[in-house]
C-alpha cells in the first residue's frame, strides 16, 4: 500500500507546470556532458574500461539466467531506484524548506504554481471586512495587496497612537494575520490580546510588535516588511499613507464631529468626512500595485470609518480612476447603528458618489457591485435588528438604471454562524466568479 502511495506521488511529478522535471533533466545532461569531457581530457580511456566493464557484466548474467528474465528484471531495479531515490530527494527538500507534515513536496509545489497564476488583486478598505475578504482570496492568488487606512483611534490602537506616536497598527496586523501561511501558533501570537497587567491589558502582541519594529527600522512600512517575512505573508500589506491622519465628519445639521471612534457614534446621519491634513500622500508601493491590478476590490467595512477613508488619498482615487482594470464594490451584509442606519445597497453608493463629488470628483470609481442575497428570517437576522442593525437591501432594478452592474450571492455562507459578516470562501468564490465572467466576455 506504501509503495503504491509513493508511486502515485512519483507520477503526480510528470504533471505540467512544477518547473522541477526541466531542470532535473537539465542537471542530468550537464552532468553527462562533463563526464564526456573528462573522458575526453583523459584520451577517451574510461569510456573504453566503462564500456569493457559493462560488456562483461552483461555476458556474465546472461550466461547463467536468460536474456526475457535478466533484461526487465534490471530495469525494474534501475526503475525503483530512481524512484526511491527521487523520493527520498525530494522528502529531504520538503523537511528542509519546512512544508506541513501532511503536505508532500509534490502537492506543495503545484499549489504555490497555481497561486502564482492566480490574478494581480488589489484589495482597498480597512477592520474585519477586508481581512475576512483577504482570509478568503488568498486560496486563489498569492498576488494581493491590501490597501488598508491608517485613521484609527480607538482601543489598542489609539493607545499606541497616542503615546508613542505611530500609525495605529490594528487593521495592519489583522490583514498580516489573514494573509499568513506560517505555522497558526505564530499567527494566533500576532492575534494574541492581553487580558490582564498593568498598561498591557487591551493590547495585543502583534500590535506592540508592529510599534516596536516602526521604532526599530524608522517607518510603518518597512516594520511590516519584517513582518511579513516573519509571517510569510502571502502578497502585501501597504497603508493607504505614511501621513498622521485624523479624521472628520460633517453631520446633517452642520456638526463637525472629530476622530474615528466618534465617527462610528455619530448621533446624526453623515454627509461627508474629511481628514487633517487634507490631501495626504499615498505610498508609491500602493499606486504601482493598483497600476499592475487585475481586479480592484473597494470593500466591505465600515462605510465611513475603513472603505471612504482610503478615497480621502487623491493619489489613490486617481490610480483607480486610470486603471482599466474591472472594479467591484463589496456592500456590507447589515447596516452599523450610528454610521449607516437605515441605507440599503443604492444609499452605500450614493454616499461615496457625493463623497467624491464633495471633493470635485465627478467620474465614476466602480461600475459593479456586489451584493448579500435576500437574507432568510432568523434569530440572529432578529438578534442584530433588536441591537439596531439591519440587512442592507438590494434594489437591483434601480441600481441597474444607473448603469451598475449588480451581482447577488449567499456571501455570509451556508453554515449558521454566531455573527453576520461575510464568509471569508463564499465570498471569495463570488468574486471569482466576477472575475472569470469579465475575463471570458473579455
């Protein structure tokens, strides 16, 4: 049964695409060729006693065994060698390099080459939204950037903010976390949050991490560099800005109201937000991620707090706008008390046209969304409503007069869950899908 199982594994190395057999028989040949040149550096002579000597084995077996027996039996010893061998080359590799225990070198290789054929995506937003988005598409590429704000200033990460000053770290290292391949130990470390002690109680380690490493190299961005290694991180993190950015909200009767978290409590509905310093400046690595993107994903999250805060950077909102790559928008599966009460899908894209326009941006960033499905009754729908959050409706028809192009899925999963946020693989799976029909009518 092991020889059989080991066999498979040895054939599943014939398959397209692994870029080992080229350069396996490239070493093969190479090593023959400087045989062939040692031979004839030494006047041809061991090719003649290699020849002698092979002649002479050969007529001693046959001379005992016959010819139909000693023949396949030869090369079905040369076969299992080469096999064995090969295997055990191999299995060296893989420990080596560190693959899971329950992962051959064989599998390991043909699911890193199909990842790397996966699309260029970029993924533009911020909290639980985007890293649940990413947790999901990393299944289908390993080229992904995470475009996320840096405008938080609550809980850990306004601690941290606030003292030490640096960006806050929070939605960074939730985006490492979904993006990581290493071992789950070390990713649940980065995850870990601090329950007890004195001034560390509400942080989380991957939070001080980040913060310390921005002491150690000098910038945000190339602390999660180093963190991206440590996690292998699969694709990149890039903050929307290196700038200091504070936001702001105008309310409906003119109020201005001051910070993220406040944002999120907002007592009157919002007209628009804004942020100090105005106009901030994107990270180059950003702009040249959207440049080579394939599909550009805005959303899901917190319309007002992770999704507009990004648009707040020209540069960025500019990218876009050139890219001719498809763009698709992620509506969030229920509306959040205070920030979004009572919107449906066409009030969400409403409030980021009049974003735009308050900012003398006329020309469309997306002409396809995508959209929860009609959410059956439950507890749960009925837990969320009694604590004021509602499902975002989707009006297709007049969302289509518009000239959007809306798409419906399950994108909260099959499974009953104790949340209603989007599932990391439906969700995934949706937006594949988007992407393989734009691709084919393409």
């Amino acid at each position: 049964m092991d020889f059989i199982k080991r066999s498979k594994r040895a054939i599943r190395w014939l398959l397209p695409g692994l870029v080992v057999k080229r350069w396996v028989v490239t070493s093969a040949l190479g090593l023959l060729i400087a045989l062939l040149g040692g031979s004839i550096w030494a006047d041809l002579r061991p090719i003649y006693w290699l020849v002698e000597t092979i002649f002479w084995f050969l007529e001693s077996i046959t001379n005992f065994l016959p010819r139909s027996f000693t023949g396949p039996l030869v090369f079905l010893v040369g076969i299992a060698l080469l096999i064995w061998g090969q295997g055990r080359s191999f299995e060296s590799i893989s420990q080596a390099l560190g693959t899971k225990k329950d992962t051959f070198l064989v599998d390991a290789l043909r699911a890193k080459r199909k990842l790397n054929r996966g699309p260029t995506i970029v993924a533009i937003g911020g909290g639980t939204g985007l890293s649940s988005l990413l947790k999901g598409l990393k299944r289908y590429s390993s080229r992904i950037t995470a475009i996320v704000t840096v405008a938080d200033d609550g809980g850990s990460s306004g601690i941290l903010r606030r003292e030490l000053g640096v960006q806050p770290p929070g939605d960074i290292r939730n985006c490492l976390a979904a993006l990581a391949t290493e071992e789950p130990l070390l990713t649940r470390l980065f995850q870990y949050r601090f329950s007890s002690g004195s001034g560390l109680e509400g942080h989380s380690f991957g939070n001080l991490f980040l913060s310390a490493l921005t002491s150690i190299t000098g910038s945000l961005e190339k602390a999660i560099t180093a963190s991206s290694r440590v996690l292998s991180v699969q694709g990149q993190v890039v903050p929307a800005t290196n700038a200091d950015v504070q936001l702001w909200a105008e309310l409906e009767n003119g109020e201005r109201i001051d910070g993220e978290s406040a944002i999120g409590k907002a007592p009157l509905p919002i007209v628009r937000i804004g942020c100090y310093p105005s106009d901030p400046p994107a990270l180059p690595r950003a702009i040249e991620a959207i440049k080579k993107a394939e599909l550009i994903l805005i959303g899901p999250g917190s319309l007002y707090t992770s999704v507009l805060p990004n648009l707040l950077v020209p540069q960025i909102v500019n990218a876009i706008q050139k890219s001719k790559a498809p763009k698709l928008y992620i509506c969030n599966l229920m509306t959040q008390p205070g920030e979004t009460d009572g919107l449906d899908v066409s009030g969400h894209v409403r409030a980021i046209e009049a974003q735009l326009a308050s900012r003398g941006i006329t020309k469309r960033l997306f002409n396809s969304i995508l959209a929860q499905s009609e959410l059956a009754p439950s507890p749960l729908v009925e837990y969320y409503k009694s604590k004021g959050a509602e499902p975002v409706i989707c009006r297709k028809e007049e969302l289509r007069e518009k000239g959007y192009a809306v798409f419906q899925d399950s994108l909260q999963g099959l499974k009953a869950t104790p949340t209603l946020r989007h599932d990391p693989k439906s969700l995934a799976r949706a937006i594949m899908r988007f992407y393989r029909k734009g691709k084919k009518s393409n």
